[in-house]
C-alpha cells in the first residue's frame, strides 16, 4: 500500500481563536428576557445582536442543542485578536433550519453576518422544505463582514451553501461540510456549495469537503459588475460528484474564474473526484464563457480524477502549474489548456491508468486538535486501507472516524488510539438523500473513493 500524505502545516491551534472571554447561551426555548446563562439563555437573535451589549470581544455564544428556525442576522463583533466565537454546545446537535426563512416570491439568506471579527463553529445549517424546482431556497450562510472565520459548519440542503459578497477581507471557510445545496432549474441543476469572490482579500477556502450540490461545489465566481476575484487560496478542499444531483447537470466540482479578471489564485492540495461514467468538466480554471484575461495562477500538488476533462485552465497571463497528479478516462482528455503564459510542467503526472495501492491524504484540522478529513483514493479496491493518524490523534485517546456520506449515522471506525495505524473500511455507502427527493440520485463513491472525518472524544 501506498499512503501519501497531504503536505500540510501542523501548527495546530489547541483552543477557540481569541477565547478567554465570558460564556453566554442561547437555547430554541430562550427569550429576549433572558440574561444570557445557562439558567436563562437568550433566543437565538438576542444572542446574535450582542444580547443588549452583554456580549464583549473574546467571548463565546453557545449554541444548546435543538432546532432553530427562521432567517437570523449575526450583528455581534469582536476586535482584532479577540474575536467573538458563536459555537455548538459541547456533545449537543444545534441545527438552524431555513424552512421558515424560504420565500415563494423572493429569495431570502438564512443567516447573514455583518459583524467583524466573528467565528462560527460547529453548528448544522439546513433547510428542510421540501421544494426543489424553486430557486427561492433560501442562501444559508452569507458574509457581509470582514475578519470571519467559519469553522467545521455542516451546510446542507439549502439554496447556496455558503456565499460572501466581494467587499469584506480576511474570510476563512474551514473544515465544513456541503452537501445536497440547490434546486433543479428549468434549463440546469444551479445552487453551489460555497460562491465566493474577493476584492481583494485575503479570502482562504481550506480543508472543505463539498459534494453533492445541485450547481457547483465550489464556485469562485463573479459577474462583471458584482465584484473581483483577487487573493484568493483554495488549500485541501475535497470536492466529488457535485451536479449529479442534478437531472440536467451542468456544473464541475471546481470553478475559478468569471467575467471579471482573476488574479493571485492560489490551489494547493486540494482533491477532486467524478465517479465513472460522469461526463462532467471536473476542474476549471477560468471562465470559458467570458473575453477577460486572468492575471497570476498558482496549481500545485492537487489530486484530480475523472470527469469528461479533468482539468481545464483558460486565459491565464501568468501560471504556474507543478506536482499535480491528473487521472481521467482514456476515451477523454486529461487536460485543456489555454495560456498566455506558463504551462504544465514535466513534474504533473497525467495518468490514463491508476497508480498501484491506495493513495491516502490526510489534512489536519488548523483550528481543532484531534480531526482531520481523511481522504482514500482506494484503486486496488481493498475492504479497509491502513491510514497512519500520528499526526492528529494521541495514544491512548479515544476517537471516532466517520463517513462524510453518512456523517450523522454510526461511526465506521471507534477506539482508542495505539499509536499505530487504523484500518478504516470502504466500503458502498448510498450519498445521503436531498431533502425532497425520493431518492439519492448522486452516484455512490465506494468503494473506489470515500471521504472521512476523524474526531478524538471525551472518555
């Protein structure tokens, strides 16, 4: 077996970013009248908009456990190196649910944040009307602020999963999970995981897995007047099978570019997959629909496989294409290319055959000690492939490995940690079910690929 391991800083951070601060609570069975404790938690909106002011810089909003519904705003703020934190209660599921927030007339933002300086951790954003032929699902996540981190979210079955307007710098989306986001259009499947653009930045878009939307998964994008694409680093995404929910796809799982130039882009070890027989383009790097030319692109190191064209880069000034392993099927390109300047060097490896053994990526989380997304490539078909874990968990330390597909089913793997590595079973898993569907129209990936987040937990 081979095991490959994702070159990843290890610099982890061991506690909340900014922390230190008070602990206010807010519950589904809160009110505006209460004062924010455990005893008497907040309503939802009370807590997002400062509680009247009790909420400072470096503190935490928990999240208890339960269903909150309708549209909020997030007006709460920190300052520089003291952050608010808006997080999930320990051991508790804390869901926001859109269904309130859908309008049949207009399309609405579930939860929209216009505070600097905020992190949001851990919480599922979902949308449980049943309507899929409408593009009036609301959008779940939106930024309007500068200064935000969104950490370990688990997005699903909304509009658009996550998106920020151009104007706000310093935006991180991390570790989340996207999946099942969109409707079905009259002429094509439309609705992306994240859609993002960047003025100017920074904007990173790191260690996301992002499958199954009815559009794009991710979808680095702009209209001509709407804002840029600058600055902006995509680092260890995984991203599979997104559009094939669609009965009309017509999305990749990777998008960069639009109708306005894009410049400074930077794609490192992020991971891509189609199952056979999806006659998708799996990765695009410019707008081929668009006359502007792009300015600086950076690919290297990333893992793509399958599709109709693996891999599509278009209108590049500057671009600098390096140690990326491209596999796709014979009877299609592996490569398009369009370049003013640059090209793909002799250090890409353009496969028409797989390699032999799995190939195993292992991204720890940058905020959460104890999780990493683990991704298998498993081309030898094997039912479990050894994963080496030394550089996330500790021995002796209980964890749990899950299968992103069936993320809030049972555990495929539980223990505690020895020090050695971990035999993680592949095997089939059906794609979870989009709200409103009859059934999971997203091919299955195993037991040829799968995705899994390893979590360390309380004994």
């Amino acid at each position: 077996m081979t095991l490959r391991l994702a070159a990843v800083g290890l610099v982890l951070l061991t506690s909340v970013p900014g922390g230190g601060g008070r602990s206010h609570y807010v519950s589904p069975s809160g009110s505006s009248a209460g004062d924010g404790t455990m005893a008497r938690p907040w309503d939802l909106a009370t807590g997002l908009a400062g509680g009247g002011g009790r909420v400072a810089p470096r503190d935490t909003i928990w999240l208890r456990g339960g269903t909150y519904r309708g549209a909020v705003v997030s007006s709460v703020r920190g300052a520089p190196g003291a952050p608010v934190v808006v997080r999930q209660y320990r051991g508790e599921r804390a869901v926001i649910d859109g269904a309130g927030a859908t309008s049949r007339t207009s399309r609405g933002d579930l939860f929209v944040v216009t505070g600097d300086y905020v992190v949001l951790w851990g919480f599922e954003v979902m949308d449980s009307d049943p309507d899929r032929t409408t593009d009036t699902r609301p959008n779940m996540l939106v930024n309007d602020a500068s200064h935000t981190r969104y950490v370990n979210l688990i997005v699903h079955d909304g509009g658009i999963g996550f998106y920020t307007y151009a104007r706000p710098v310093d935006v991180e989306v991390t570790g989340c999970l996207f999946y099942n986001n969109g409707w079905e259009g009259q002429r094509f499947g439309n609705g992306h995981g994240i859609y993002a653009k960047s003025d100017s930045g920074p904007l990173v878009l790191r260690d996301n897995v992002v499958f199954d939307q009815f559009g794009y998964g991710l979808h680095v994008y702009t209209e001509a007047r709407s804002g840029l694409l600058n600055n902006i680093a995509l680092e260890g995404n995984i991203a599979f099978n997104n559009g094939t929910v669609s009965a009309r796809p017509a999305a990749a799982n990777i998008l960069v570019g639009g109708r306005a130039p894009a410049d400074a882009i930077v794609a490192r070890d992020n991971m891509a997959y189609y199952s056979p027989g999806v006659g998708l383009v799996n990765v695009l790097f410019g707008w081929r629909n668009a006359t502007v030319q792009n300015g600086a692109l950076t690919l290297v190191h990333n893992y793509f496989v399958g599709g109709s064209v693996v891999l599509d880069i278009h209108a590049w000034r500057r671009a600098t294409v390096s140690d990326n392993t491209l596999y796709g099927p014979a009877a299609h390109p592996v490569v398009q290319l369009d370049l003013t300047a640059g090209g793909i060097d002799s250090t890409n490896r353009l496969l028409r055959a797989p390699v032999q053994g799995p190939q195993v990526f292992v991204r720890p989380n940058r905020y959460e000690r104890g999780r990493a997304n683990v991704v298998i490539y498993n081309w030898t078909r094997q039912n479990a492939v050894a994963v080496g874990l030394a550089n996330v968990l500790r021995p002796g330390e209980r964890y749990e490995v899950r299968d992103v597909q069936d993320f809030f089913g049972s555990p495929v793997v539980r223990g505690v940690y020895s020090g050695r590595s971990v035999d993680i079973p592949v095997t089939r898993t059906m794609p979870p079910t989009p709200t409103g569907a009859a059934g999971a129209p997203a091919p299955p990936t195993a037991p040829e690929f799968a995705v899994f987040v390893v979590t360390a937990v309380a004994s």
